[in-house]
C-alpha cells in the first residue's frame, strides 16, 4: 500500500484527528510577526484559523458539492458570493471589534460595523483573497480524495461482480460433469459391467476434489493433473482397448491455477471425441509448465458430420468465461480442426506474476 493509500485510508477512518492534524499545522506554520508577543501571536492565529476553517468548509462540503451535483452554475455562484460576503465581513468585525480591542493597546479608531459592511475594496483584497486562498486548496484536496475512494469503490464492485460470476460458472459447471459422469455409470450399469462399482468409487473421489478442495479461485496445479488422472481412469472404464489416451505433463514448479479448467476441457474431449468416434477414437493430452508459463494442448479424434463444425458446449464456454474473469490480459484460449483431428489449446503466461497480482489486488480492495 503506497503512502497515498495510506493517508487516505486513515482520513477516511480516523476523519476527526486527521482534519485536527492538518488545522494543527496549519496554526503553527505561520510566523510571529515582528514586535508582537508570543500570546498575541497565538491569539491572531486562532482567529484566523476560525476564519479559515468557515471558508475551507463552506468551499469543501457546499460549494464544490453543488457545483458537481447541479447543473444550474449560476445560483452556485450566487450562494458562493453571499457566502464569501458574509464570511469575510463576520471575519471584519471579529478582527476589528473583538481581536485588536485584545492585543492593541487603547486608544485607537474602530470602524462601525457599517463601514466594515459596506468597504468592499478591503473585504475583497484583504478578507476574501486571504481566508479562501487556503479554501481551494481545501477543496481540492477533499475532491481528489473523494475520487480516489470513488475509484477504489467501482474496483471492489467489479471485483465482486467478477467473483460472484465466477462462482455460478463453477454453480453450473458441477453439474454438468455430475451429470456427463453418472450417465456413464448409468450406462455401465445397464450391461452388469464388473466395473461398475470401481466407477463409482472413482467418481467418489474426483467428487471429494470438486467439492472440498475447489473452493478458493486457485489451486496447485498438481492437484488438477491428480484430478485428470482419476478422471481418465474413470472414463477409460467405459471404452475397449479401441480408445488410445495419452497423457503427458511436466511442471518445473507447483504453481497454481484456476480449479477444473483443465478438467472441462478433457471432458469434452471425451464426449465428442471417443463418444462420438466409432473407429478407433484418440485422445491425446500434454501439459507444460515452464518458467511461470503454462500450456495445455489436448487433440481428439473428430468424424465431421455433413462438414459441420462443432460448436462450444457448456464444458468450453465456460472456460472461456472463466478465462476471461481470472486471466483477462495473459491467456490465449483457441479451437480448432487439422485433419480430422480437434484440437484445444489453452496457454497463460506469467502464471507466477498472475498470482501475485490477484493477491494484491485483494488486499487493495478489501483493505
């Protein structure tokens, strides 16, 4: 967190002592004048501290408010010079009638309150100019603040927007595995296969890692290849020796990666490769992690039918919408079809850094 964010942060937390700290400041900066006592001094600060603080606050919380919110300009500026009127008349007669009776020493000529009202040569060049001069720059500051907050209130929203999209495609994406899988076992069952209760078994675990481990937005990528793995032996149950799957991965360090993914990917590689593929199917899968880069290739035996091409199905659309909330900038997600063969090619580079930067994203957030 940088100091900007820092000080920010405590004025908006702490908003008594922070607008104490800066009036503190702003009654010490000022010199003692020559020939003037120490007390006196600190008398004439605390008057035109008071006189400050009518201006910046009326500038800062009604002025700048109005002039943001309303679209009529002129009654603003009507308010602003009654108010500036009145504020540094009240500064006048305070000065006049209440501070100089206090450090002056008598006799000395007074000004009547209508000749303070009515001199405008010296409320402008003198009052005016000195009391709001620190105003703008008031107002400024609390303008920029309000729009940092502003800033950093739409990221939160769009960060919670992004999660709670998220979250409904995993909502959606259990499912439809759930129900892609039992279909097999279903139909495993229907022939009395002896393997069906090792189906079931199989389908249990990779249930307990969908469910219990998939929570969080990352997860090892170890896990997902772990995941894979059970889910090739599973779905190998259902074909003959006809079905020839490969399934090659290396990674030179276990970084992490946005959970089942990968596994929705092979699961549609399954469904419109070997299911559909009456010959003898393929299926071949290779994963690469090297240097923070990932890549992810996965080609399947395709029979077109009449030259049509496949459209994505739930399984690859919401990869792509996942991909697109977790790695906006740095993931190259293609499909396409090279001689009867369908090919998936997912890579994200920088997987390290990515990581990095959700990470503080958050804290930014929700700090």
């Amino acid at each position: 967190m940088s100091i900007l964010d820092k000080a920010i942060r405590y004025s908006t937390v702490y908003r008594v002592s922070s607008h104490i700290i800066f009036w503190l400041v702003v009654f010490i900066v000022p010199q003692i004048p020559e020939g003037m006592s120490l007390k006196d001094a600190l008398i004439d600060n605390a008057f035109c501290l008071t006189f400050y603080m009518m201006a910046c606050y009326f500038v800062a919380y009604f002025i700048i408010p109005k002039l943001l919110k309303d679209d009529n300009y002129l009654v603003t500026m009507i308010y602003f010079i009654i108010g500036s009127y009145v504020i540094s008349a009240f500064s006048r007669i305070m000065v006049v009638h209440v501070l100089e009776p206090i450090i002056r020493e008598p006799p000395f000529e007074q000004e009547s309150i209508w000749e303070i009202l009515t001199d405008l040569r010296i409320l402008i060049v003198v009052y005016f100019l000195q009391n709001f001069s620190l105003a703008w720059i008031f107002g400024f500051l609390k303008l920029v603040k309000d729009r940092y907050l502003i800033k950093q209130r739409t990221l939160v929203l769009e960060k919670e927007k992004a999660e709670a999209e998220l979250h409904a495609l995993k909502a959606q994406l259990n499912p439809h595995f759930l129900f892609n899988t039992l279909n097999n076992i279903y139909s495993l069952s229907l022939v009395n296969s002896p393997v069906t209760s090792t189906s079931i078994a199989g389908l249990s675990e990779i249930l307990d890692h969908v469910l219990y481990r998939c929570k969080g937005n990352l997860v090892p990528i170890s896990t997902e290849i772990t995941l894979l793995e059970n889910y090739i032996d599973l779905e190998k149950l259902r074909y003959d020796e006809r079905l020839k799957v490969n399934f090659s991965h290396s990674i030179d360090q276990d970084l992490d990666i946005a959970p089942l993914i990968l596994l929705s990917v092979v699961e549609n590689a399954f469904k419109h490769g070997a299911g559909e593929d009456i010959g003898r199917p393929f299926i071949d899968i290779n994963l690469k992690l090297s240097n923070g880069n990932f890549s992810f290739m996965v080609s399947n035996s395709f029979v077109a039918k009449d030259e049509e091409i496949p459209s994505d199905g739930i399984g690859l659309e919401n990869v792509r919408k996942q991909l697109a909330l977790i790695y906006p900038q740095n993931h190259e997600f293609k499909t396409y079809i090279s001689e009867n063969t369908f090919v998936t090619l997912l890579s994200i580079a920088d997987l390290k850094t990515n990581k990095v930067q959700m990470s503080d994203e958050s804290k930014m957030s929700f700090s």
